[in-house]
C-alpha cells in the first residue's frame, strides 16, 4: 500500500525576503518584490527590471571557501535546505542516512559563475579559468551539496525542465518517499539567472515586461494590460517526510502531499498549447493520483506568468478540468509579487500552498487592475483572503511543453 507524504520543513530565500516568516509575510501583505536592475548596467535593455534579493548573506549559511566555489543558485538552495532541516527537526546520521536524500530542479544553473569565467577566458586567457568553474555551475551541485552538507546518502540527482523543475523535483520526492525508496527527502529549486545574457536572451524573445518606470506593477497575471513576464532568483526548499516517522518523532506537519501530475504538450519550443492540453492532462493526473474529484479542490496557485499565451492557456485548463467547479475556486499567482522564478518557481509555490493551508490565508494576485475578459475567474484580486483551505493544487508549467502539478491538502490522522 503507498505510504503517506508529509511536509514538515519549508525555507525560502526569495525576492520577498531570507526566510520562509518575511516571504510568508510579504505574500500576504501583497508587497511586490520586483525593481530596477541592480546586478548588472541594464540601460540597453528594453526590460531594466527584475526581482532580484537584497537582503541575503550567504556567509550565513556556507563557509567563504565554499562561496567562492559555487555559482549563487547552490548558495541560495544550501541556505533554503539549511532553513527546511532545522525547521524540520529531522535528525541525519549513521541510522538513517541512506534512507534520506535530495532531489532539487534548476532551469539554467549557474549563468553568474559560466558569465563571470566567459570573460576570464576573453580577457585574461583560459589559464585564469578557475579550478572549480565547472563543478561550480551544473545543475546537479543543488542536491549534490545539499546532500554533502547533511550527510544524506538517498536517493540524489537533479532536475531541468524549464519553469517546472522544482515542481517535478518535489513530486519525484513524494514518489520515492510514497514507494518506500526513502523515508524523507530534501527537495526543491533554486535559480539566480538576474544576467545581461539572461535578459539579452529573453527581450529577443520579447518576453519580458517593460514596464520599467513602475516595476512593482509590471508583473500582473490574468489582468488585461499585462504585457511580459518578470524574472525572481531564489530557492524554495522543503522536507518531506513518510507519514508514521513523522508522527513518531513529533514533528511539526504542515501538510500531505496527496498528487502529482506531469506531462508534456507535445506543441511548441516555447508556447504553451493554446487549448492547454498538456495542463489538462497534468492537472487530471494530479487530481486522479489524490484520488480527488474536482469539486474537492479549494484553491490554484497558479503558474500564472504574467503573459498572454500561459494565462489564457491555463484558464482555458482550469475550466476544462473544473467544469462549473472552477467559477467557485479560488486562484492566485504568487508570482505577481515574486516575478517568476524559473526552475525555482515550483518550490516557492509548493511552500506558499502548504502555508495557505497552515495558516488559512490565500495570498493574492497583486497589480489586477482590469479584468481580461478572456480570463474569467476569481484571481484573487490584489488582497489576500483567510478562509479555511483543505485542498491545493500548485502548478508549473515549462519551456518545451513541460507540465507538473502537485495537489497537498490539510493533514487528518
């Protein structure tokens, strides 16, 4: 019989704050954490905005050798994994550290670090390449020092898939913990791509929003004027436990990972099937998996990106997969507030779905100032809302037609 998955460790390092209590906080209040440009002179791009994070200090949670080894996505995933386990109160040592591990996404890896040796190699010649470039900047150092940090000899590997690797991450881990492969896992995403390559890349895509003289306003899922997306950096880390071990050691539960759903649209390099099939099936699959009707859902965090295309998209899938149910459920996009934080974006949205759920507050969709006639629904508009919530369904949805949806719900013995 599969066992029970439960989440008993969140942190967080995002654009709204270090810590899972400022980012909690911020959502709720509706604060957004996007501004100018700061990494970087962005005075040729269209897009001079971004949500980047002012208040983190990695010495916080790595030693300085370790800092200058690594790219700043493993050092905001290390110090979100290092909140989760001491949240968590789970103990790793001799009796147990094989049957933890650490599954963790990231879309681009380490862009800073590859950027900053680029033009080393252009300026100074390959001989002043460092030593630990390469080690420093793969996907797979997430997990990899996560692992090294807590002595975790599980289950380990990484995730890429675009916008939606943290939200597969964490529905792998809740397989292998649900499949007794391992009895908890350390898990999420992190990102931090705020670079002229990143941004250069994107506006020729013309993704981004514009809306540099009112950045807090620029990113605005599901309202009419949105016009682009707008780029975070950060980690979302949690600890998920099998249910029994859990309840033994007395922990803290803040929910149960109840579904998990993924597929692929099969579509478009980078646009989301216009009808959102791959997002119905996703989301169908979450819910089956829960063993859910639709009519027990109470609320969608949203992938909600903040452009035409994946907002139109996935309000055509929520209805499709909701009936008449989806003009009763409540939705938001964290991301209005965060801005979207690629591969770290699942992991963020899986920790804010399991607080709406501790805590009885929706956070809100901010900047939906006019309604988009083609998006119908309640988005939560602008401020937050307490009512009791039992049922979640996170979503993320990437580049190359990747799609992952988790469901939680509140923990009942």
């Amino acid at each position: 019989m599969p066992r029970r998955v439960v989440i008993t460790g969140l942190g967080m390092v995002t654009p709204l704050g270090t810590g899972v209590e400022k980012s909690w906080k911020a959502a709720c209040a509706g604060v957004s954490g996007v501004g100018p440009i700061t990494r970087f002179d962005a005075s040729a791009f269209p897009s001079r905005i971004a949500a980047e994070i002012n208040d983190f200090n990695a010495e916080d949670f790595m030693g300085k050798k370790e800092i200058r080894h690594f790219d700043i996505f493993v050092h905001y995933a290390v110090a979100a994994a290092s909140m989760a386990v001491e949240d968590s109160g789970l103990r790793i040592d001799e009796s147990n550290a094989h049957r933890v591990g650490s599954v963790a996404g990231t879309g681009l890896g380490g862009l800073v670090m590859l950027e900053h040796n680029h033009n080393i190699l252009l300026e100074k010649g390959p001989h002043r390449i460092s030593p630990f470039f390469i080690p420093g900047i793969i996907g797979n150092m997430v997990p990899g020092q996560i692992a090294i940090k807590f002595g975790a000899r599980g289950p380990n590997y990484s995730i890429a898939t675009a916008c939606a690797s943290s939200c597969h991450a964490v529905g792998e881990a809740f397989k292998l913990i649900r499949d007794n492969v391992a009895d908890a896992m350390i898990t999420g995403g992190s990102e931090a791509v705020v670079t002229p390559l990143t941004f250069g890349g994107f506006c020729s895509m013309r993704a981004l929003s514009t809306r540099n003289d009112e950045p807090e306003k620029a990113s605005r899922p599901f309202e009419l004027n949105r016009d682009g997306f707008v780029v975070g950096e950060g980690s979302g880390m949690l600890v998920l436990e099998e249910l029994e071990q859990a309840v033994d050691r007395g922990a803290d539960i803040y929910a149960e990972v109840a579904g998990y759903g993924l597929s692929g649209d099969a579509y478009h390099v980078s646009a989301p099937h216009p009808e959102g099939i791959g997002a119905i099936s996703c989301m169908k699959m979450a819910l089956d998996s829960a063993g859910f009707r639709p009519e027990q859902l109470d609320y969608i965090n949203a992938h909600g990106t903040s452009t035409k295309l994946n907002d139109l998209s996935e309000n055509k899938a929520i209805k499709a997969v909701f009936g008449e149910h989806a003009y009763k459920l409540s939705i938001s996009s964290t991301k209005s507030m965060t801005g979207h934080l690629l591969g770290g974006a699942g992991g963020v949205e899986a920790i804010f779905s399991a607080l709406t759920i501790k805590h009885g507050i929706i956070p809100p969709t901010i900047n939906y100032e006019t309604p988009d006639p083609d998006c119908d629904l309640d988005y939560v508009p602008n401020v937050a809302r307490k009512v009791k919530v039992k049922t979640v369904m996170s979503n993320s949805f990437g580049f190359g037609g990747t799609n992952a949806s988790l469901v939680l719900k509140a923990y009942e013995p």
